[in-house]
C-alpha cells in the first residue's frame, strides 16, 4: 500500500491540535516533499528521518516519490516532534510495519541521525490539553518526555528510547519482529508516575535573622494575595527575602501543579524535580517586555507565565524599561496574557504574586545610617 496516516500533536499555547500526517509513496522521480505550514525545523526532518531509518537497518524508500502531509494545513507546526510520526508514516506506507496496528496512538519525537529519540518540548502541556478536552489516546514519546507526560493523571502513555523499540511494537507479525536489528536494550515501555510524597522544599524565612517587620509584612502579602514593594538599602537582604516568599504560600494542589509544569514544560524547562514546587522567577532588569510577557513566533510564554502559581521577583524594579513594567497591567488584572502575532493568538496563564525590590536612590544609600547619599535632589 502507499498511503498511511499517523496521528499526532502541535503546540498553540497550551492548546494541543490534532494533527493527521499523512504520507503517500507514489512512482516516479524520486522526491522527499513536505507540505502542510511547516516551519524550517520541520523541512530538516526530511534529512533526519532519512538517515534515522538507514542507520537503524530499515528500509528508506529512495526510489520512490515520496509527499508528506501535515494536515490540516493551516495550523503553524514546529520543531522536531514530528520527525517520528513521519518516519513511522514511511514505513507504513512501505509496508515494513502494520497501518492498522498505529490507530489509537499518536506519537511525538526528535530522531537523531542514528534512529535514537529525542525529548520534545511540550510533552505535559500536549498530555495536560488531552486530559482536559478528554480526549483517550496512547501517547508514544521519547523516554524523558514520556515521564513527564505520564504525570497527568488518567493519560496512557509509553516511553521509547529508539526508533527500532518504536517499530518493534508495530509490525504486522513476531517473526518480522525477530528479524529487526538489535537495540542495546528494549527500550520500550509503558511509563506511570510515581507521585513523590515528601512535600517540596523551599528555602526557610526562619533562616533570616532579625527583619521581624518585613517578614511579618512577607506574610500578610502571602496571606492575602498582595503584590509587594521592598525598599531598602543594598545588602539589606531584599533578595534573600524575596527568594523565601514563596516557602510561605499553600501547597500546590494537582491542577495548580499540572498547570504550572506545563508552562515550563512548553519552554523545555521541565524537571520532575520542579514537580509541585511553586516557581520564583526572577528576570534582570534588562529583560525586554517580550522576555517578560511572552511572544516570538510562534508565541512562548514569558516569565510571568514561567512564574504562574508562584512567585514573579523584580530586583532593581525602577530600572526595568517602562513598557516592560507597562505590559504587566493586563496580566496582573486578568491572570492571562494574550498574545497575538500576526496570523496566531496563544492564551498563556499568568497568575503570579509579585514581589518587587529597589533601593531608595541610584547611589542606594538616601537615608541611611552607614553611608551618605551621593546622589542629586534631581536623581532622587
Ligand atoms: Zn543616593
């Protein structure tokens, strides 16, 4: 046969859209086409897969027109993820493994040149926009995306480290199976979380000593859900203050904490060591607006959304440029960011507390004990 269909996912956001790669071999000049709004990562895949599906001993159809389609065509599609459904689709289409058997899965993954599996970007956020929508399916992904993928709870999700342990799972009969190349191990299998009971460890205020005030103003602005602004002198402790905020709030609650590692995990930012820790971000004060909000194109998250469920920490707050400080009115209101480029819209959530710090003068030393203020009244 020459057609086959593979199902996958691209990332909008935290939205996960269907997508249908479709392959078709077809006599002719050989050729390796792809269409569908693929972005540069995508058209490398042509030579990845290729050399994937060589070096692992499986066939490469080189004396075939071979057309990829990423349906539907107007949905933007980037980075590697692709590169495994599109070599499974290959050997679909080529009869080296069962089209019927691939139905109720939907697969992910980089392949390097040897036929290995590459982490994507994304994974919890693509199982988190599964679980929500409920949609039931068998996620395929590299080993360490599958891991953090399985943290959803509900999802069905399986792990591979090489194509082959992939492909070994997909033909039509055990002998053709006996007859693939050897991996070092099987590297094939089923991945369930292991939810890690112990509570997640921040730094301790009490490790501060003295600043009673402070810490009790620290704990009203925790309590209630307000943003905070710490003047002070340098060397005051206003950081290591800061970086404690976030050891008083509540415990993440599953939906916070899925929430918030699907954020990082779209910024291939995820470890499961991260896993219900409230995030401090933390960006300098040279940090564009879109650093701070999100942006680019397609949209990522910036940290403000990084910082969602935790803690969103402005040192040196009066030397931010204006339209950064400007951009964090709407999310402060709102707890989302909407951010439109020209022909895409992605909704990040954004719900921090902010805590901001900055000294009283440029010099830093208006009113204090131990030094004199340099500065100009004008400066001030
Ligand atoms: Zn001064």
């Amino acid at each position: 046969m020459g057609l086959s269909l593979v199902q996958s996912r691209a990332l909008l956001g935290l939205e996960a859209a269907s997508v249908t790669v479709e392959v078709h071999l077809a006599n002719g000049l050989p050729s390796f086409t792809l269409v569908g709004l693929v972005e540069t990562e995508v058209k490398e895949a042509r030579e990845r897969v290729r050399s994937a599906l060589q070096n692992a001993g499986l066939e490469f159809p080189n004396n075939k027109r071979i057309t990829v389609n990423l349906a539907p065509a107007d949905l933007p599609k980037d980075s590697g993820r692709f590169d495994l459904p599109i070599a499974l689709g290959i050997l679909a289409a080529s009869g080296q493994i069962d089209n019927a058997k691939l139905a109720g899965h939907e697969f992910a993954g980089e392949l390097s040149l040897s036929g290995e599996l590459r982490p994507v970007r994304g994974a919890l956020a693509m199982a988190l926009a599964l679980h929500t929508r409920g949609v039931a399916t068998r996620l395929v992904l590299p080993l360490e995306s599958a891991q953090e993928a399985a943290l959803v709870p509900g999802g069905e999700v399986y792990g591979a480290k090489h194509l082959l342990d992939v492909v070994r799972q997909f033909v039509a009969t055990d002998e053709e199976a006996s007859q693939l190349p050897d991996t070092a191990d099987d590297g094939w299998a089923r991945i369930v979380a292991v939810p890690d009971t112990n509570p997640p460890r921040y730094a301790d205020l009490a490790e501060v000593k003295g600043h009673t005030g402070v810490k009790r103003v620290l704990e009203i602005a925790a309590a209630g859900g307000h943003s905070l602004l710490m003047v002070g002198e340098p060397g005051s402790g206003k950081s290591m203050l800061a970086q404690r905020f976030a050891g008083l709030l509540p415990a993440m609650n599953i939906d916070e904490a899925l929430e918030s590692a699907a954020v990082a995990s779209l910024g291939g930012r995820f470890a499961t060591e991260r896993w219900r820790v409230r995030p401090t971000c933390a960006p300098h004060h040279t940090a564009s607006a879109v650093a701070l909000v999100g942006g680019g194109s397609p949209p990522r998250p910036g940290e403000i959304s990084r910082a969602h469920h935790g803690v969103l920490f402005l040192d040196e707050f009066p030397e931010f440029a204006r339209s950064a400080l400007e951009s964090l009115r709407e999310p402060l209101e709102t707890g989302t960011i909407t951010i439109a480029r020209a022909a895409r819209r992605a909704e990040f959530p954004a719900r921090f507390q902010l805590v901001a710090a900055m000294n009283p003068c440029p010099c830093g030393y208006l009113g204090s004990s131990s030094r004199p203020c340099r500065c100009t009244p004008e400066q001030v």
